[in-house]
C-alpha cells in the first residue's frame, strides 16, 4: 500500500497543471487572433495613394486591356488575311482593314455578298466582324481618355525620365529638386518606342506615370518580355561562352602539357644530335688526321728485324714486312712540321751512325733527309715530300 501512495498524489495534482496549460494556450492563441485582426483591419503596407491618382491609375490599367484586347484582334486579322491568300492567291484590295470607313465596308459587304465559296466568303465575314470589334474597342479607348488629362505622345529618342520630368518642371512649374525627388520614388518605364502614350498625373503633391500602347507596333508587356528575354539569352550567352572559354583553356592546357612534352623529347633528340655531331666530327678529326699522318715503328735495326717489321738476308735487300698497323705504334700529322727526331740515348747508343727508311721506295734527299748534329747525338729526319708519305706505314731503322 506504501507503494501506491504517490500514484494518489500525482492524480491530485495533475489536473491543476492541465488546467493552468490550457490557460496559456487560450491566451496566446487570442493574442495570435488579435494580431491578425490588426492587420487585417489596417490593410496593406505602403504609402498611402489620393482616390483621384487611385481612379486614373484604375483609368490607365483599363486602356492597356483594352489596348491588348486591340492587339489580340489585330493578330487575329493578319491570321484571317494570311488564310484568305492562301485560298484565293490574292491580296485584299488596298484598304484599312483595321479601321474601316463605311464606304470601305459597303464594299467588303457587297464582296461577302457576292462571294459564292463559302469558306471564303467565312474568311471575309471574319474580316468585317474583327474590324467592327477593334473599332468598338477604339471607340471605348477614346471614351476612357477623354476622362484623364492628355497623354505625352512618344518621339523618337526621348525616355521616360526626361518626359517625366519635363511635365513636372514645365507644366506643372516644380522646382528641379522636387521633381526629381517625385520621380525618383515613382517606378519609370524604359525603354520605351515612338507611338506610346506617357500618362502623367500631378496633384496635391503627388505624382503618379503610366504608359500604354498608343500607336505604337508592340505594347509595353512585349517589350518588357522582348527586353527579358534579351536579358535571359545574354546571361546564357555570356554562360555558353564562359564554359566553351573554360572548356578551350582547358584544351590549350592539355596542348600546352603536349607541346611541353614534345619540346623535352626535341630538345632531348636535339642533345643526341649533337652528340652524334660531336663524335662525328670527333671522328672526322681522327679521319682527317690519319689521312694526313704517316705511321711509323722507330727502333734499332736488329729490333725491328726481330718483330718480322723488316726483313733481309744474304744477297737480298731488306724490305718492310706486311705487319699489323698496331705495330707502327707512333705517327706524325704531316700537316704541321713535319720532322722525327731520335736521340743516341733513347736507344742505349754512343752515338747514332745511320738511319734508314722502309720501304725502300722512300729514297734518301728526294723523298726524306736526314740531318745529324756534330756529335751524331741526336738525328733529325724531315719528310720532304708530305702527300707521299699521307697514310703510309714506315720503319725507321737506327743504327
């Protein structure tokens, strides 16, 4: 029974919460009710517009309908006329098919009347319907105008601005400062085209513009669309070219990665060019200085008789031996000075008595000299004849 005892208790003091909720839910949502009826009863926010500017505004939005509803039929017309030409392969005759004068539409009544294609003669009963509806809608035009001052009729070059202005400056003999502070808070039109009507209304110090079709080809709603949509198409233009920009400077990065790699790999054929060069022209130099070398094996007589370099005997002349060109392991570039110098020493001499050269087609003062000092020391041989010794294999004997 302990156990049950705050069961109890919570059930007495639940309904005292519930109750003192409900009353906090009742007030605010009559608080909520209150607000509302405020607003309601205030109407909407804004600045507070005179029932003569309210009634003209009312005036000029009931000339723009009907001004499109002038339009609409117009364009039904053109339809019909289209339509007509393609039946008969002719044109109307030359006349205001808009406005119809009542000569002009004896006549199109006496054509529908004699007109014995039915669906042509439906066409041109169509014309004549459309025509007395604008006329109509002319007519109730004129009728709301004639309650409202007269409009500015729209030039070539001019704006709103500067019409809106000129009224409240001119006509109605403001100050620039006031003018300009009444049309800065007035929403103005632009652009706007020769043939509208600019309907400006100035009274207890209030301002008020509006514009309508008039005369003019296309109404203000079309051009606001047409301006729109111009604007749309340059945003989208200015998109398209903005990612075919990215999309080419994403191209020309991938170009520039490509002409970089193939400017390493030319620069990198263009080394090895030149290092074929170098060991081309390396080896020119090593070929032209063969060519112009004479090859030469310079030892004591008995040396070079012991390599088989020479070879002689008894009753026969020695001659030079066909021998590998490792053999002649020293040579002379003919094309500087062209002497060979030995000393006695270098061959363990006390003095060196003679030399000779093989093969023994070299011949001694006509081909070579050779020059001792006084002592017989040293020798000097100079080639007398230089091309006759170009590339050849020589054996100079010293004894």
């Amino acid at each position: 029974m302990a156990q049950e005892q705050p069961k109890v208790q919570s059930k007495e003091i639940e309904p005292g919460k519930k109750s003192k909720k409900s009353y906090y839910v009742i007030g605010a949502l009559a608080l909520v009710i209150l607000v509302l009826a405020y607003f309601v009863l205030k109407g909407p926010a804004g600045p507070k517009v005179s029932p003569k500017m309210k009634q003209m505004e009312e005036t000029v939005q009931q000339i723009q309908q009907l001004e499109s509803s002038i339009q609409e039929k117009q364009n039904e017309v053109f339809t019909v006329l289209n339509d007509y030409k393609k039946k008969t392969g002719e044109d109307l005759p030359e006349i205001n098919i808009m406005n119809l004068s009542p000569e002009q539409k004896k006549v199109l009544e006496e054509k529908i009347k004699n007109e014995k294609d039915v669906s042509i003669k439906s066409l041109l009963q169509d014309i004549l319907d459309k025509n007395n509806d604008i006329q109509n809608l002319n007519a109730k035009v004129q009728e709301l105008e004639a309650l409202l001052p007269k409009p500015h009729l729209v030039e070539k070059g001019e704006n709103h601005y500067q019409i809106a202005m000129n009224f409240l400056l001119n006509e109605k003999g403001l100050d620039k400062a006031r003018s300009m502070e009444l049309v800065e808070r007035t929403a103005l039109f632009e652009p706007i085209v020769p043939g509208f009507k600019v309907w400006n209304f100035y009274a207890e110090d209030e301002y008020g513009t509006f514009i309508t079709q008039g005369s003019a080809p296309i109404s203000p709603n079309q051009i606001q669309r047409k301006v729109k949509k111009e604007l749309v198409d340059a945003k989208d233009k200015a998109i398209a070219e903005k990612e075919q920009l990215q999309s080419d400077i994403s191209e020309m990065e991938v170009r520039r990665t490509e002409l970089i790699s193939q400017l390493d790999l030319l620069n990198q054929e263009k080394q090895n060019m030149l290092g074929k060069m170098s060991d081309l022209s390396e080896q020119n130099l090593e070929m032209q200085t063969a060519l112009n070398s004479v090859y030469f094996a310079m030892d004591l007589r008995k040396n070079l008789t012991q390599k088989n370099i020479i070879k002689g005997g008894f009753l026969r002349s020695t001659k030079l031996q066909k021998v590998d060109l490792a053999m002649f392991d020293r040579s002379l570039d003919l094309r500087g000075e062209p002497k060979i110098t030995a000393a006695a020493a270098a061959f363990e001499l006390s003095k060196i008595k003679d030399v000779t050269i093989y093969p023994s087609y070299f011949k001694l003062d006509t081909d070579y000299q050779v020059e001792f000092d006084e002592a017989r020391q040293n020798v000097t041989i100079t080639i007398l004849d230089v091309k006759k010794f170009m590339s050849e294999k020589i054996a100079i004997a010293i004894e």
